[in-house]
C-alpha cells in the first residue's frame, strides 16, 4: 500500500504543476477578457488537485520511515521532516487563498489577479521545495 500511495503522489505532483502552469498562464494573458466558466473550471481542478496531494502526501508522512525525528542533523533527514512538508502547506494555502480571493471578487481582471499572483507564489515555493529536494535527496542522482 506505501509504495502506491507513493507512486500515486508521485505522478499527482505533475498533474498539479501543468495545471498550476496552465491557470497561471490563463491568468496573465487574460488583460481585460471575461473571467470564464473554462477559467473557474482549471482554476477549481489545481486547487482539487493540490489538495489531493496534500491528503496523500499527509498519509505518507505518517506512515513513512524517511520520517524520523531523532535524526535532524541529518539534511535527508531533516527535509522530509519539517522543510518539504512545510513549503508544501504554504503553498497549497496561497492556492487556496488566491482561488477564494478570485471567487470574492467582481471584477474579471481582480479575479485573473488573484490567481495569478497566488498561484505564481505557490507554484515559486514548489519549485523551490522541489530543486531543494534535489540537492539533498541520493534518489535524484540514480
């Protein structure tokens, strides 16, 4: 069941940056145009998404044996233990915040505003969380 789960979180995670991408370029190239069902719909699908991903990435976390506390000089270690998990829910809120931001607003341009710029920051702290991981996890140099 672990390694499912991990494979399935795996794979999520590039759903979620195409959608992130798609609904951050929809919003920067929007201007002045309407603010569509097709807008609210990938806008509503990245935010199920990460979501998503938090659930079984908070699964993993709990059930994985990289998770180990005693061990926190480890930088391994200490990544999967506080730095991942943390960039993730940071992120994860400024997409929830920048989708209720957008729904609360009037205005078309407000609404592309929001998610643009929320979504932007979030997808900069996955990025980040994600070259970080690279420089401290053996697994990506195999």
């Amino acid at each position: 069941m672990y390694t499912g789960l991990v494979h399935t979180h795996s794979l999520l995670r590039y759903v979620v940056l195409i959608l992130i991408l798609v609904a951050i370029v929809q919003s920067l190239t929007a201007g002045s145009k309407p603010y569509t069902e097709g807008n609210r719909k990938i806008n509503l699908f990245t935010l199920i998404s990460a979501h998503i991903q938090l659930v079984l990435g908070l699964v993993l976390y709990f059930m994985s044996p990289s998770v180990d506390f005693s061990q926190m000089s480890n930088p391994v270690t200490r990544y999967w233990n506080v730095e991942h998990i943390s960039m993730m829910i940071i992120a994860i809120v400024l997409i929830t915040v920048g989708h209720s931001k957008s729904k609360k607003a009037v205005e078309a341009k407000a609404k592309h505003k929001a998610i643009g710029v929320f979504y932007s920051i979030a997808l900069l702290i996955i990025l980040a969380a994600i070259f970080t991981m690279k420089d401290r996890n053996p697994w990506w140099n195999m």
